[in-house]
C-alpha cells in the first residue's frame, strides 16, 4: 500500500474510534441521568439536558445507529491496514460498535 492510503486508513480508523466514542457516551449519560431522577419521565428530561434543545430522543437514536452503522463500515475497510495493532483496533471498534448497535435495537422493542 502506498504512504497516502496507508495514512487515509489510519485516519479512517481514527474517525471509526471517534464514532464509537461518541456512541458510547450516550449510553453513559443515560446511566447518570437514571440514577439521578425519581421517575421516568425526569430521567428523560434530565438525559435531554445533556444535548442541544432542538435534539429528542428519537433524533438521538437516530445519529447513535448512523455513528455505529458508519464505523462499523469504515473499520471494515481498514482491517487492510498491515500493522498488528491498527487490526486489533479495528475489530474492537467493529465489535464495540456492533454491541452498542445490538443494544440500542433491543432498546427500541
């Protein structure tokens, strides 16, 4: 592979691991803000709070799947990366991702 693709796949690899950042966060914020409300419908307003106003939940769902649905395609276009550790990267951000787009379908049944 020549140095420019070498170096687009990295940079690829870096933006998939932003996306599952990104994902995952949301999930966190989720957790803190139902240990911090009394009922169900606090716990959403709190988790609300977290993001712009103009962002539901649904439209935060939306962007969750699309960042994992995302990095899951671009990682697996660099798992042609040679170096060991770019490949070990890659698949946990496939398997990190897969697993918070397996939760958020079973949160949506």
């Amino acid at each position: 592979m020549t140095t420019v693709n070498t170096r687009r796949l990295e940079f690829l690899t870096y933006f998939g691991l932003f996306c599952l950042i990104i994902a995952w966060t949301t999930v966190f914020l989720w957790f803190r803000a139902f240990h911090a409300g009394a009922s169900q419908p606090e716990r959403v307003q709190i988790y609300l709070d977290y993001f712009p106003s103009f962002l539901s939940v649904g439209a935060i769902t939306l962007i969750d799947v699309i960042l994992c649905v995302a990095a899951i395609i671009i990682c697996s276009f660099c798992l042609k990366l040679k170096g060991l550790i770019w490949k070990i990267l890659n698949i946990l951000i496939i398997v990190g991702c897969g697993l918070r787009l397996q939760l958020t379908l079973f949160w949506l049944m």
